[in-house]
C-alpha cells in the first residue's frame, strides 16, 4: 500500500504547466514530452511548416546593449587593431591607474605593456561608432584568448580577481566578434575553443558561493547564467548559419544544444520563441539521438514528471561536471520535493529510515539530517541507534535559502577543478 501511495506522488509535476502534467489527457503519446492540447495542435503544426518554408537568417547576439535586430542593417567593420588592448585604451587606463592586477607591469598599478593589457567591454559602443583601430580581428581575438586561458591556472590571485577579470575581458571579446560580424566557420571554432568560458561561467558560481555573502553570491550566478546564455545563443546562431550552408554538423554541437534544454527543466522557463517542443522540431536528427541530447530529454523529462528517484540516480550515474553545475539549482529543489512526498505519504508508525533517505537522496547521512532539519523535520532513533524520519510531521517547510549539499559520485570532479 505504501509503495502504491508514494508512486503515485512520485510522478507528481514540478510545474503547473498544462502540457506536462502526466494526468493530461494523452499524455506520452504526443510530442516529446507531454501532450500538445488539440486547440493548439493545429495552429503550432502550421506555425512549424511555416518556419521550414520561410526561415529567418540567424543574426548573432549582440553585445553592449545594441538591438539584434541593426545588426544586419549596419556595414561590417574590419577590426584592424594588432594588440590585446587598443593603444589609445592602454595609455588612458595607465594615466587613470585602471588596470587590473593582471595587467600591472611588475605590480604597477600605473604601468602595463601590450603583452599583459587586455581590452575592457564598453557597454555603450556600437558598431556604428567603432574605429576599425580599436577593433581587434579574429587573429588577434584568438590570441587574446589563448592568452585569458593560461590565467586559469594562476595561484597567485584570488579566485574573485580572476573571477571578475575573465567575465569582463570575453565580454569584450564576443562584442568585437559581433560588431564585425563574423559568422563563418573560423568563428565557430573559435566559440568552440570558447567552451572554457561556458564552464568558467558556470563552474565559478560554484566556486564563490563559500567566499561571498548569499546576495553578492546570487547577484554574480545571476550575471554568470545570463553570459552563458548569451555565448549559447551566439554559438547557435553560428550552427544555424553553418547549417544552411554545409547541412553539417560540428563535433561539440550535440553538447552545447543539450545545454539549452537543461537551462529549461522548469516549464515556467520557457524559451524565447515557442516551446521546447517546437525548438526539437529544429534540430538535425543526429543531434537529437545524440547521447548529450538523450541525457538532457532523460532529465527534462523525469523533472516534469516528478520522478525525483530516476532524475537523481542518473544525474548521479550520467552527469558530467558542467551539467551537475547547471542542474544543481534544481537537484536542490528535487531533493525538497523528495522529502515532502516522503513525509505525506509515508506510515506514521513507520518511520523512514536515514539510511534509506541516504540511497533515495544520493547524498550523505549527515547531510541528508541537516536537510531535514531546514524543512522544519524532526529525527527520532530506534532501539539500535539508528536514525529514522518520522513521517506525517506538519512542520514541513521549504527554506527559501536552502544550502546544496552535494551528489554522491561527483566528488571526482573536485579533483579536475
């Protein structure tokens, strides 16, 4: 009776969403995950067949606050700069003593050279108003990032420095690829070579949340998520132009397209343009069997459908350490929403042993008590000293500020970063 029970709040949505919840009518038998209303049926089939037939050219993101939408409208600018940081940018920032700890020559902060300064993102530029001598060509872009490649291993800055100097410095990078409008195949291996940025983007929310305050944490995870939104729409844009031209697809790409679909697990996050299901529709079938992309539709679709067991044993079992990093928001919320099932359907005179929690969890004994302890749940111990959660507690609560306590089976990640 009790394992009747807890399947059937297992397979409880996380979302309201009308197209995901498992009770709709048909659902599994439509679409990828979850059926499409009949109403909407015909409308989104049309709207499909209609974007096959007139497909709009891919425009890359832009950067600094300019509308995507000018870009095609605006003649491409040939950068023509041959160092790192404009010659006019380096010398005022030496007279305005601007210059990050990177860049100093022997620590100066007054002083720096052409191997060592680094052009800063300037919100407010456009293309229109860019000089071709401040703009630097995609030689000169790649061995600007070459060069913020090797910073990474540096010990000799916090964390924080590195942190900040590196989210500025690619901004600017991808600003100048996209005033001049490059979008041939140089600039998708170099967004591919790029892939460090993606994770760097990422994998430092992970990494400063123990040094900064819960605010400054969240400020700077919001701003890294919304840079590597960024670098993914600019990389897609380059797959769909490559695309139209080759019908090729390139060697990462299955991995980079899976990113978008775990950055919207939860169905009040739809995409810009239509639902997932539709962006599916879009992609090369090569990408879609692909064993990146069958791992995200594997994860989206146990998200959805509230199967909280499956969604942690295989990002336990399959995740890489970018994916963990993307998806550890929602193994937080996945975790809660485990224990709240737990704790409404269990027997009140038969309490849930830790140890059981623990294999359900994928998480450690102790962490798993101190979890419950921030829902407002209270452990009790058997004659044998063992722990136990007793169930049906109305104490239940989700924290708003909950701590992410980690995925047992990761932890050989911490040694590669």
């Amino acid at each position: 009776m009790e394992r009747n029970n807890h399947r059937r709040h297992q397979v409880r949505p996380f979302s309201s969403s009308s197209t995901t919840t498992s009770s709709s009518s048909g659902a599994g038998s439509r679409g990828d995950f979850g059926a499409l209303r009949e109403s909407d049926w015909r409308s989104r089939r049309q709207s499909t067949a209609s974007s096959k037939t007139q497909k709009p050219k891919p425009k890359m993101e832009a950067e600094g606050g300019e509308k995507e939408d000018g870009l095609s409208e605006i003649p491409a600018v040939i950068g023509t700069c041959p160092f790192m940081c404009p010659e006019g940018e380096r010398a005022q920032r030496e007279r305005l003593r601007d210059l990050a700890v990177f860049e100093r020559l022997h620590g100066n902060p007054g002083k720096t050279s052409p191997s060592l300064a680094v052009k800063k993102f300037c919100r407010t530029i456009s293309a229109k108003e860019g000089q071709a001598s401040d703009i630097r060509p995609l030689p000169v872009l790649e061995e600007t990032l070459s060069y913020l490649l090797t910073l990474l291993d540096s010990t000799n800055n916090s964390f924080e420095a590195l942190h900040d100097f590196i989210f500025d410095r690619t901004r600017s990078i991808r600003q100048d690829l996209s005033m001049q409008n490059i979008a041939n195949k140089k600039a998708i291996y170099m967004y591919e070579k790029m892939v460090w940025q993606v994770k760097f983007h990422v994998i430092s929310h992970l990494k400063l949340r123990p040094h900064s305050n819960k605010s400054t944490t969240s400020s700077i995870h919001y701003l890294n998520m919304e840079q590597l939104t960024k670098a993914l729409t600019s990389l897609y844009n380059l797959y769909d132009v490559n695309h139209e031209d080759s019908n090729s697809v390139h060697e990462n790409e299955a991995e980079f397209r899976s990113f978008f679909v775990l950055l919207h697990l939860d169905s009040r996050n739809q995409p810009t343009g239509g639902s997932l299901a539709l962006w599916f529709r879009r992609l090369p079938r090569s990408i879609i069997q692909s064993t990146e992309m069958c791992f995200a539709r594997g994860v989206l679709q146990s998200f959805r459908l509230g199967n909280y067991k499956h969604f942690l044993s295989t990002i336990a079992a399959e995740a890489s350490y970018l994916q963990y990093c993307i998806l550890e928001p929602y193994v937080n919320q996945v975790r809660m929403f485990a224990l709240s099932c737990i704790n409404s359907v269990g027997y009140k005179l038969h309490p849930y042993p830790l140890a059981r929690l623990s294999n359900i969890l994928i998480m450690k004994e102790s962490d798993v008590e101190l979890l419950c302890n921030a829902c407002g749940l209270e452990m009790c111990m058997d004659e044998a000293g063992n722990k136990l959660l007793p169930t049906k507690q109305t104490s239940f609560t989700t924290p708003k500020d909950s701590q992410c306590y980690p995925v047992l089976g990761l932890e050989r990640f911490e040694m590669e970063y």
